[in-house]
C-alpha cells in the first residue's frame, strides 16, 4: 500500500497539497510515483505563474509513462522545486518530501472540495 499523510489534501489525480503558513506546497502523491515508476523528468512551471483548480501546471515522466500534473487549487506559483530539474528522482525517494510548486492560494475554500487521508486511501483502493 502507498504511503498516505494525515493532515495532508488530496486529488482524483493523485496531487497533494501541504498548508504551511498560509502557502499550499504541491506535489504528487507516493500513489502516483509509484504507479509512474522511475522518474527522469519534471516539467515545471514559472515563478508568478497563475495555477487554475483541475487545470495542468506541468508533467511528470517516466521511463513507462508521462503524467500531466493537475493542480487541486488556484493560485499564484511562489517557488518551484529546483532540485527536481537536477534530480527528478527525488519524487522516487519521498514523493511526500519533495513538493513541485508552492503557491499562493487564491480561495481557501476550495480545500473542502478535496480528499483527505482516509478518502484517498478508500479512492487508492477501488
């Protein structure tokens, strides 16, 4: 079974998303990794780049496949995640630890709208 963390917000297309000081940190889940298998590239958006709810931001791929990334929430992006141009594996190691975008959240609300732990493990498992 996946890896999956409480207190953590979750999608149909298997993004999360971390709340921390106002900012939500957005990544794919461990779910999502390992159903991609090893990843070689990232594809990252730009700093102050607008981030719309169910719309793609940039993509994912593997040796077996490539995954548009769908973000759960609308925003603005604040940073990316560098490291991942350098070392894309990193989503291999801790998918959890290794976020994609940071963003400033445009509606709060729409956090309601998605999974939390327990309901993305039931979903994991259909």
């Amino acid at each position: 079974m996946a890896k999956v963390i409480e207190g953590l917000y979750y999608s149909e297309s298997h993004e999360f998303i971390r709340i921390e000081n106002g900012f939500g940190y957005i990544g794919i889940t461990d779910y999502a990794q390992q159903a991609l298998g090893n990843v070689v590239y990232v594809d990252l958006p730009e700093v102050d780049d607008e981030v719309e709810a169910g719309e793609e931001f940039g993509a994912v791929e593997s040796v077996k496949a490539a995954s548009d990334l769908i973000s759960p929430v609308s925003g603005t992006v604040v940073e990316v995640n560098d490291a991942l141009e350098d070392e894309p594996e990193l989503l291999n190691k801790d998918a959890f630890e290794n976020w994609i975008i940071k963003v400033e959240l445009a509606d709060e609300d729409q956090l309601g709208e998605l999974m939390n732990a327990e309901e993305y493990k039931a979903f994991c498992e259909k």
